[in-house]
C-alpha cells in the first residue's frame, strides 16, 4: 500500500487504480499515517514551510462545522487542470491532505459519474456533506442523433456570413457521428 | 501603497486601451464580409478542434441570387454539402441520405449584414491583430474579444487585399483556442460550374425539412431570452430525421448563435438523453420540459447554452 500511495502523490497512476489507495486513506488509519509522513518528508525536503501540529485536527473540525457543496464538474473537463479543482492543491501541504482526498477522488470521476463526484470518507469526525447543485448537467457524447440538429442550427447561423460554408463541417464531422469513421 | 496602486490603474487603464474597438477594424469585418459574398474561390482547409483534424475542400461560385458552394469532407466517408440561394443539400453515403432545407424565401437565412457589424462592437472589444502570412496570402488578423463570459471570442486573418477569411479561430476566456479553421491552399478567381455539380445519389433516401414559419407563443411556449445580446432572430417549424416535427428558434448576438429545438418527447427510453455535449465551440444541452424534449445548440460557452435552456416554459392556454 506504501508504494500505491507514494504512485498516487506523484500522480503516476491511472484513472482507474485509484479508487484502491483513496479508500485505504478513508479507512486505514495505516496508510493515512503513510500519506502524512510523506507530505511531511516532501514538505522537509522542498524546504517548505511546516504548518503548527494540530493543523490538521482543526481544520477537520472546520469542516465538520461547515458542510462542502459539491458542485457540478466544470464545463471544460478536457482540461481539469485548469478547472476550478485545482485551488484545493494550491493550499499548504497539511491542508490539502483533506482537501486532496477529495480532489482526487473527484479529478478521475469526469466520465463515469459526472452527476455526482463522490468524496472519499475524510478521516475521522469530519461529515463532509454532498449536495449536487440543482440542474448539474450529465455530460454526454456527440451522437449522430445530434448531427440533424447541428446541421438545422449552423444553416441559421449568422456566421455563414462571414465564413461562408467551413462552419458547416462541424455538422458532417466524423466525431459527431462515431462509430462510422 | 500609492505607488502599487498607481502602477495598477496604469496597467488597467493601459489594458483597456489596448482593447477598444477601433473603426478600422469593424471596416475590416466589412471587407471580410463583402469578400465572402462576392468572390469565387476554391481551396482545402483544415478543420481542428482538440486533437482531431479534419480536411475539407470548399468551392464557391460568386453570382447573381448568392451564387453556390460547395463543402466536400476529405477525410473518412465523402460527405458534401450543396447551398444555393434557397437550398441546402447534405449528402451523407454511410446512410445513403440526403437532407434537403429548403426555404421558399431566401431571407429566411439570416445573415450578418454589413449595416449590422457595428453592433457587434456592443458586446466585443474588435481590434486589429497583427499581419501573418497564411497559405500564401498576407493576412490582416481581427480579434473579436467579448466583454462578458456568455461568448466566445474570434480571432480571424483575412487576406490583406481581398479581405477572404483564411484562417478563424474560436477562443474562451482564458484564451485556449477551442476550434480553428485554417484554408492551407486557395485559389480566388474562377471557378467553373462543373465543380459544383452534386453528387451522384440515386436511389439515396430523400429527408425534406420541410420549412414553414411558426409561432411559438402562441402553442404555450417561452423562452426568455434574458441573455444579453441574443435575440430572436428566427422561429421556425421544420422536419427532423424523417417526419419528426420540430420547432426551432435562433437566438444571436450578430455573430454567435444559439438554436433552441422543441419537439414532442420521442419514444423509448433511449432516446431521451438529458444533459450536455461538447464539440469544439459548440455545445448542446437536452433537458425535458412538459413531456417535450428540449434540445439547445449553441456556438457559445455551455453556461450560455444551458442558461438559454433553462429559461423554456410551457404554460397551456
């Protein structure tokens, strides 16, 4: 489990070898230990400053108080490094212990549940309350369904004006109706 | 402190500068526009959104009553597209179709017109880029940035002599491209009828869209275009697929546009899909709303898409 939580600081595993080590912080007091001593040892060694030792503790207790929404993932999840998840990962060290929990429990959900990105259990006495923002749109694919509707749309597009008919490839593009390259 | 914030104001002010509309470059919108219009041309541009590429030929043939133009995808399956003055025709060989729009009145595609470009500058800062060498023609470029989050922005190169867009691009907020269009061979001047010609279809089944104007309102719909800068432009009934009756409205700023489709909920579980897809600059949004299925196509940032969605109601009369 050491090697899997050291992978997943460094961001060097997939997608879908994540839910393992993410659950063990949730559950194993162990591996969460683990995940505290290697910021702390990367914090040493980058010669980043060390937060007071109760920091954690606090800030869990902050969050027991005061209830996380969860809002939908942002528009552009082609670029989730970009996307507003990134400010978590901007705090200090000790603070995005909790906060990265549910970071990355959330990064690797784009496709699979964009309804709902689940947080992993934080530890001990904090409640992290979900709640999906109301009208969180579930991000689907480009079906060749949607290609009738493209072309109506861009034979209305004032843009025509300007570009003549290039836009119009946009409509008849091979994405917009997969399957059939 | 004073300096810090003197420094500051400086740097805003010298921003906003920077970023007026200037006259010369809505003349340049002109010239691009009137360039469409009248010029005959024909070349091979690259379509780029994300990491997909796409080729496509485009000829066009200037002449009374809006000329013809003709788009061939060359990557993949042949699709075309033939537009006359009152037609558009989409070939599609993977499902041997052919969709047909037609409009008894030609006006009933809206355009951009040049008395109009001077209202873009209300919701886009249009300035002059710089000039770059695209596909062989110098090229002047035009940048469309908006002045709120509800659009996006467009960065375009138009031949510095004959005003012909050669390359345009499609930018969000934080300026990453979303899309591009950029010619990588033309040729102005003439082009003869033979390439226009359609191709051959027989024994291809035939979708008419059937166009006729509508009146929303008056069947108990609403949209409230609460959006700033789009309004109505068009309100339409047509067919979609084949003998699905749909009712489309256009919203548009001049330039950006958002289609809202409204059509009775289709049968089977799978054929409702609600939420929201993305290709490029343009995304679509499906939501239900009294048993009627809503879908809202818009070349514009998905929370302006969505917004626009979201503000359909149905209220019996």
């Amino acid at each position: 489990m050491k090697a899997k939580i050291s992978a997943l600081m460094d961001g060097e595993l997939d997608a879908h070898e994540l839910n393992e080590p993410l659950s063990a912080l949730g559950k194993d007091a162990e591996a969460f230990e683990t995940w505290r001593t290697y910021h702390l040892i990367s914090d040493a060694l980058q010669g980043r400053a060390l937060l007071a030792n109760d920091c954690l503790r606090r800030v869990v207790a902050r969050l027991a108080d005061e209830p996380i929404l969860i809002g939908p993932l942002p528009a552009d999840v082609a670029r989730p490094e970009r996307g507003r998840w990134f400010v978590p990962s901007a705090l200090a060290a000790s603070i995005a212990a909790v906060a990265l929990v549910g970071w990355m429990a959330i990064a690797p959900q784009q496709n699979s549940s964009p309804m709902l990105a689940p947080v992993a259990k934080a530890p001990q006495p904090a409640q992290v309350a979900l709640r999906a923002a109301p009208q969180a749109p579930v991000r689907l694919p480009m079906t060749a369904a949607t290609r009738d509707y493209l072309i109506a749309h861009q034979a209305l597009s004032p843009r025509n004006s300007l570009q003549g008919m290039a836009p119009f490839v946009r409509s008849v593009s091979a994405e917009s109706h997969p399957g059939k390259p | 402190m004073t300096r810090t914030l003197g420094a500051l104001l400086l740097l805003t002010v010298a921003g906003w500068a920077q970023a007026q509309t200037t006259p010369e470059a809505l003349d340049w919108l002109r010239k691009i526009y009137r360039a469409t219009e009248k010029l005959s041309y024909t070349g091979t541009f690259v379509y780029q959104q994300g990491d997909r590429t796409e080729t496509s030929r485009i000829t066009r043939l200037a002449g009374a009553g809006g000329g013809a133009e003709k788009l061939e995808v060359l990557d993949g399956t042949p699709r075309e597209i033939l537009r006359t003055r009152d037609e558009i025709r989409c070939y599609l060989p993977e499902s041997r179709t052919v969709k047909v729009d037609r409009r008894s009145d030609p006006r009933a595609f809206p355009a951009l017109l040049p008395e109009q470009v001077d209202g873009l500058a209300e919701y886009y800062e249009v300035t002059m880029g710089e000039m770059r060498r695209i596909a062989g023609f110098m090229c002047q470029a035009i940048v469309l940035t908006p002045k709120d989050d509800l659009r996006y922005g467009y960065r375009l190169w138009a031949d510095a002599r004959s005003g012909m867009l050669l390359k345009a691009q499609t930018f969000d907020r934080d300026g990453q491209t979303m899309e591009q269009f950029s010619f990588t061979h033309l040729e102005i001047g003439n082009v003869s009828r033979e390439r226009l010609r359609p191709p051959r279809a027989e024994g291809w089944h035939v979708e008419q869209a059937g166009v006729a104007p509508a009146d929303l309102s008056r069947s108990g719909w609403s949209v409230s275009a609460e959006l700033p800068g789009f309004r109505k432009i068009v309100e339409i009934r047509r067919m979609l697929r084949d003998a699905q009756p749909v009712a489309q409205m256009v919203y548009s700023d001049g330039l950006a546009a958002v289609s809202v489709f409204i059509e009775p909920m289709p049968g089977g579980a799978e054929a409702a899909r609600i939420g929201i897809s993305s290709m490029g600059a343009v995304n679509v949004y499906t939501r239900e709303v009294a048993n009627h299925l809503v879908t809202v196509v818009g070349e514009a940032p998905a929370a302006s898409v969505q917004r626009i969605g979201n503000t359909v109601e149905y209220r019996p009369q």
